[in-house]
C-alpha cells in the first residue's frame, strides 16, 4: 500500500511518520510504549511498528526494551535532531503547542485551528502555512488571557497565532458569518490534543 505525503510538509514519507517523530521530538525526556505512540498518533500498532523500524534504522528514533514492551525515543545525539526537532515543531507542532498554550485560557471549553494551518494539516495542498488561525470557544473569556496565549504559542513557534473568541451560542449562530465560513473550511479540535511542555 503507498502512502502520500503529508500536505503540510511533503518532504516526510507519510502523514504517520510525520506524527510519530512528531510525538517523539516533542517529548525528547519520555519514550513511549508502541501502543501508546499508535493511539497518539492515531494509526494501528503494525503502522507504528513499520515506522519504528525505518526510524530506529537510521537513528533518528532509539529504543529500549522493558519487558516485553518496545519503547521508543527521539535520539538527542543524532546529528539532526537539533534542526529535525524545530522543523517537526513549526511544521506539525501547532497542533500540541496550541493546545497546551490555550488550555491555560479560564473558560476555554474547546480549541479549533482553522484557516490555512488546519487546510495543510488535513492534506489539502498549498502553499506552506504562514501563521495559525485558532478559535476558542468559551462563554466567559478574558481577552487578555487569550492574547497571552497566542503570545506564548507564537514566541514557541515562530509563527503568527491570530486567536478570535466565539461563545458558545455564537459558535452554533448560523448567522455568525465568521462560526460559519470556519465550520465549513477544514478545521482540527485540539481541546483534548496531549499537551506538550
């Protein structure tokens, strides 16, 4: 079975490999269990098996063994990691760092990014993202807590992050233009995304 590339950065074999160092290069202190990387990244066990293997074989992934379990970790002393793990950041990064910088906001029921972000994420192709659209949805935000976390987002990223707020009754308003056009553009929920320091 062939895979496609990623939209929002061709230059990875697959969607799935692209998440898994993702995972792996954004928690460089952890190692997770090949089951637990599937479930993250959203694939079957054998699809994280075969990646893994790729990935320990050029050295970019280490592994260990406990027990029976096969935990992998990004390799810190590969001669790439440094500039492997800020490009999987900028590129695939916005979906954990915008949960993790937003899950801080007071009253933020739910996290969407939208906009061109979202698009390439989703395998829409075109141009390469030049910022982060996010949404949060809320009934009572404070907007100075919401432009801090954009702040701290983007200072991470190196990318713009333009929040908007919409309350929840706004959000399902079919005559809010702006919950409208972004219900019907491609869009991720990150509310429940694993959070990454």
């Amino acid at each position: 079975m062939r895979t496609e590339a990623p939209a929002l950065l061709p230059i990875f074999r697959s969607q799935a490999q692209a998440e898994l160092l993702t995972c792996l290069y954004l928690h460089p202190e952890d190692k997770f269990s090949l089951t637990d990387l599937a479930t993250r990244v959203g694939v079957s066990v054998p699809t994280v098996h075969r990646e893994a293997d790729r990935l320990v074989e050029s050295g970019l992934v280490g592994e260990t063994t406990l027990g029976r379990n096969r935990l992998l970790s990004a390799n810190p002393g590969h001669p790439a990691a440094e500039a492997l793990a800020r490009l999987l950041e900028v590129s695939f990064g916005p979906r954990h760092v915008v949960a993790h910088e937003f899950a801080a906001v007071p009253g933020a029921d739910r996290i969407l990014i939208f906009g061109s972000w979202a698009a390439r994420y989703g395998g829409t192709r075109g141009h390469a993202p030049n910022d982060v659209d996010v949404m949060v949805i809320g009934a009572a935000l404070d907007r100075a807590d919401l432009y801090a976390a954009a702040d701290r987002a983007q200072a991470r990223l190196g990318l713009p992050v333009n929040p908007v707020w919409r309350t929840p009754a706004q959000w399902e308003d079919p005559a809010d233009r702006l919950s409208a056009q972004v219900r019907a553009e491609p869009l991720l929920d990150v509310t429940t995304v694993e959070e990454v320091t």
